[in-house]
C-alpha cells in the first residue's frame, strides 16, 4: 500500500519476516521502513503482539537482538528501528457521530438496539461503546477481558458469548468484518458499527 503497510497491522509482521527469510524482495535501503513502523505504531500502539512481530524484520535483525539494542547509541551504529520518531497520542480533533447497533436473533429473547453517539475523532469502537453504556447503560452495557491482542468484548447488554455453544460477538461495517480490534479500529464520522450475536 502507499503508507508501506503490507496487508494489516497483524499480517505485516509475518509478512516482512517471510520476505526477510527469501531475502527475494526485501530491500531496507529502498523500502522505507521508517514509514511503515510509524503508520503500524500509530494504529496499533496498544498491541505489543502485532508491534513485536515488525521490530526483528525493521531492525534487519533477530528478536534477541532487537531486545538488545541500545537505542541511547548514536543513530548510525542502530538500524531505523531505533530512528523512528516517537508518535505522540491522538491528539484532539473535531467530534464525529457514529451509529452504533447490537442485535441478537441468535439466543434466548432477541433484541436490536440502535444508538447515535458524539465522539472525538480519532476515538477508538471501545470508545463509542463506553459512551453509549454511559448514556445507556440499561441497553448498552458490556463486559470485556483483556488479551494479548487487546480487550476483546464477552457480553453485551447481559448476553455473553460462550465457546460450548460456539458463540461470540461479531463486529460488522457495512456488511464487512472489522479487521481489527475494538481497542484500535477507529470508525468515521457517520459510519454505522454492528455488534451481532453470531456462531462460528
């Protein structure tokens, strides 16, 4: 893609480490690296599995060596890992409105709520759903528990997913599976985001 990603934040670092082991197509000194590791840090800065797998193919180097680099050293003994600039935090931006639904036609006594939310822009779905409990907590709340890959939704409005029965919480935008998280995927202004009770 034009910002450097390779497929997703998830797939890029087992992307680089493939082209690293062929040695066919990765070129440090013509691809910017630099930009890649910037644009995967800025959208996944919270999940330390996806940054991990990029570092050792960033570095040009083995994951026991990224773990020892020393980025105090002047710049020209490190690879770029340690030259890519810190990204500050989102910063404040205008605020967006996004829609947010959550249906059940799957379990017990089905439901479909629908809600309109303010958020900052830049605000993450974990986000949109915490406003939405707070104006809503009756129809909106939900439970979490936190994973290697970042907090992944349980329950919402007291119905939980269960794997004996094989069910979970299924994000959707525009009839299109959310690719990442609810702690990283940030939705547009004006987009609908919908949580449905779902098999596997």
């Amino acid at each position: 893609k034009g910002n450097g990603m390779i497929g997703n934040i998830y797939s890029m670092g087992l992307a680089l480490q493939a082209l690293e082991a062929t040695r066919k197509f990765y070129a440090p000194r013509k691809w910017d690296c630099a930009q890649a590791f910037s644009v995967v840090y800025a959208h996944d800065y919270q999940q330390p599995m996806a940054i991990a797998q990029v570092l050792p193919a960033l570095a040009a180097r083995s994951y026991l060596d990224v773990a020892g680099l020393d980025c105090a050293a002047p710049s020209r003994q490190l690879p770029l890992l340690c030259q890519v600039p810190t990204l500050p935090l989102s910063p404040c931006t205008a605020p967006i409105q996004v829609h947010y639904s959550i249906t059940n036609t799957l379990q017990g006594k089905h439901f479909h709520y629908s809600t309109s939310v303010t958020v900052p822009g830049g605000s993450t779905l974990l986000q949109v759903m915490e406003v939405a409990a707070e104006e809503n907590p009756q129809t909106f709340s939900f439970q979490t528990e936190q994973t290697s890959w970042g907090p992944y939704v349980t329950s919402i409005h007291g119905l939980a997913g269960s794997t004996d029965d094989r069910t979970y919480w299924h994000f959707q935008s525009a009839g299109n599976a959310l690719e990442e998280g609810v702690g990283t995927y940030k939705p547009h202004d004006g987009e609908h985001i919908e949580a449905i009770f779902s098999t596997y």
